[in-house]
C-alpha cells in the first residue's frame, strides 16, 4: 500500500455561522494534513467544474505529486457521506484528480467503511482521516465525537423517542407499521414518522411496503449506549446494613411490597441474578416513588458519596419498560440492563458487552 502516516488530533473550535463553520472546516483539514512528516500541500484552491466541489489540493510526499479534490459537508451522517462519496468517486472520472475527500466534523466508524468502500477519503475534526493512494497511506480511525452531536441524533434518543427505540430493539427482526408502534408505545403518530425517517437516514432502518425494519440493530444499540454514557443518570447514595448482597435485595424486595413501591434491580446486583457477570458490591434500585417509610424500614441513611445502595426514581416508566421477576425479585429489562452496566465504564462495560453476547445477541 506504500508509506503509511498518521493524521494527528485537532483542535476544536467553537459553534460558527455556515459560512464560517465550512471554512473552518477546510483549514483544520488542511492544518492535520500538514503535521504527517514529509508531506507538503500547495495549490490551495477552488475547482473550475461545473457542480464544482469546495476546493481542490496539490499534495507532495516523497517527490510523488497527488491532486485531491474536496467536498466539506456540515454534517457527517452515513446518508450524507453516501451520496458525497458517490458523487466525488464519479467526479473523478471527468477531472484530472487522482483522489477526493470529504471533510466533515465527525464520520464515525460507519461513515468510515462507506467512504472506504466507495474509494474516497475523509477528514474530520475529531482527528479521524482516511486517504488511501498508491503510494500515500493516512489512517486514524476510532477517536470519540469532539463536535457537538447533531440534534437529530440527541433527540432519536430523548425520554420518549427512546421508548419507540427500544420497542424495536426489543424485537429487532420484526417490521413495524408507524401506527403498529404508535399502539404499542404510546407515542404520537407525527413523532414515530420523524423518528423512522431519522433511522432510515442514518442506515439504522429501512423502508419496506408500508412499514419499515431495523436494519442495523447493533449499530444502532451502540448509537444508544454513547448517549446514555454521556448523560448517564444520576443515583442517590444511601447506606444499608445487610450480611450480604442477596440479603439487601431480599430487605429491598420487601419493604417495596409493604409500601407498594414499584421496583425493579439494575446493575451489578441486577446482572448477578441473570449470569455471573459481576460480583456486585453495591445495588442499584429504580423506583416509582421515593417514601420515607420505605427508607426507614431498611435502615438507609443517606450519603454524599460511595454508599452501597444506590436508587433513582423513574420518571416516565421507561426504565420499567420489559422488567420482569429473576429468582423472586424484579429485573430490568435486558436492554436497561445493558445500558446501565455500560454507563458504569470499566468492567461494568465487559459485563454489558457479556450480557450483549449471551441474552441481547446482536
């Protein structure tokens, strides 16, 4: 494949105007390509073609010449790169190219293999690149969203977007109409069909006759996780007295009955009923409603940190969403199970991703 570089981090700056924010977009490209050793850039400029791209490169590295054309792209949604990289790879069949790129803020791992695939590169503000030539290689895939996300992303994944999603990650191989999901989530007709439109554009669904399917589960599991990890919830601390584990759950379960208080385990202590992912030292407890007198009969006093009980209160039910009795007491589901041992970091992680493997399967 020739020599191999690699493109190292940019800086990011703030939120700009179109104009401004493509510019920038094409000078931190340009500033990346400039820290790969012995690689030179001149003839910065525009392209003279009808439908022209945004500008066009000369590159130099190791008296070997390569004229790059460029398209910048304000977002970097698989849909987009799709149609860009189609469209660059047939622009180079009428110029005198030998390569494009397509400069975006982020192209995440999928943006990554279309572009790849199509035979184009890329360039983004998170220090992610491809280009790929004979005798010219630069890689560096992998590096997390520095870039504000796009709203549409944020919001597939809000409190009640995400009860269609997980609806359909619940049965992922079933094809849904937009009504059929309105019936059984709850969710209003006009919300369903932005978020089916917002799944097809990212390759997450696609289009069937008169409904539509997920078509990438996974991929889209993993969307979701990134985003609970960024805005994980937040837990009260208390601390309990109990010879054990098992014996915590059991003063738990207990208490939530005589008060009719809604739970459900999650975590560590709610994997530890499924597998043997984890040893829990602590548990974790949705809620329906915190009552005082459910706290003063498990003796739970609470703290600023640590603690071996951690508990929050569920607001819109999601999280009860799919719970269902394990050995006696109530679990979330697996899907809830998998997002807050994620959420955790660490092993909680390998626990999710060994939970994923076992019971989710894709």
């Amino acid at each position: 494949m020739g020599e191999r570089s690699i493109i190292l981090n940019n800086r990011i700056s703030g939120p700009q105007s179109s104009g401004a924010v493509e510019a920038n977009l094409i000078t931190r490209a340009i500033e990346s390509l400039r820290t790969v050793p012995n690689l030179k850039i001149d003839q910065i400029g525009a392209v003279q073609t009808p439908n022209h791209p945004d500008f066009s490169i000369l590159l130099i590295f190791r008296q070997r010449k390569f004229k790059v054309v460029g398209e910048v792209k304000s977002s970097g949604e698989p849909s987009v790169l799709r149609r860009s990289a189609v469209w660059l790879k047939d622009l180079l069949t009428k110029t005198k190219h030998d390569y494009a790129i397509i400069v975006a803020p982020f192209v995440s791992r999928e943006g990554a293999e279309i572009c790849r695939d199509v035979g184009v590169g890329f360039i983004d503000l998170s220090g992610n690149c491809l280009i790929s030539m004979d005798g010219l290689y630069i890689e560096r895939t992998g590096n997390p969203n520095k870039v504000k996300r796009p709203r549409e992303m944020q919001s597939l994944f809000s409190p009640k977007s995400s009860r269609v999603i997980r609806c359909l990650l619940s049965d992922p191989k079933r094809s849904w109409t937009l009504k059929g999901l309105a019936t059984e989530t709850g969710v209003s007709i006009g919300l369903i069909h932005r978020i089916a439109t917002a799944l097809e554009n990212n390759f997450f669904a696609k289009k069937e006759i008169r409904a539509f399917k997920l078509e990438d589960p996974a991929r889209l599991l993993e969307a979701w996780r990134e985003e609970y990890y960024r805005r994980a919830p937040k837990w009260a601390r208390y601390v309990v007295k109990a010879a054990s584990i098992k014996e915590s759950l059991t003063n738990l379960k207990i208490a939530a009955v005589h008060h009719g208080v809604r739970y459900a385990f999650t975590g560590p202590s709610g994997a530890s009923l499924i597998s043997s992912y984890l040893t829990p030292t602590v548990v974790h407890l949705y809620v329906d409603v915190l009552k005082e007198e459910f706290l003063e009969e498990v003796k739970a006093d609470q703290v600023s940190s640590e603690g071996n009980l951690l508990i929050r209160v569920v607001e819109q039910e999601n999280e009860f969403i799919g719970s269902r009795q394990v050995k006696g007491f109530y679990v979330v589901s697996d899907l809830q199970l998998y997002l807050d041992l994620w959420a955790m970091g660490g092993r909680g992680q390998e626990a999710a991703e060994e939970l994923r493997r076992e019971r989710l399967k894709f």
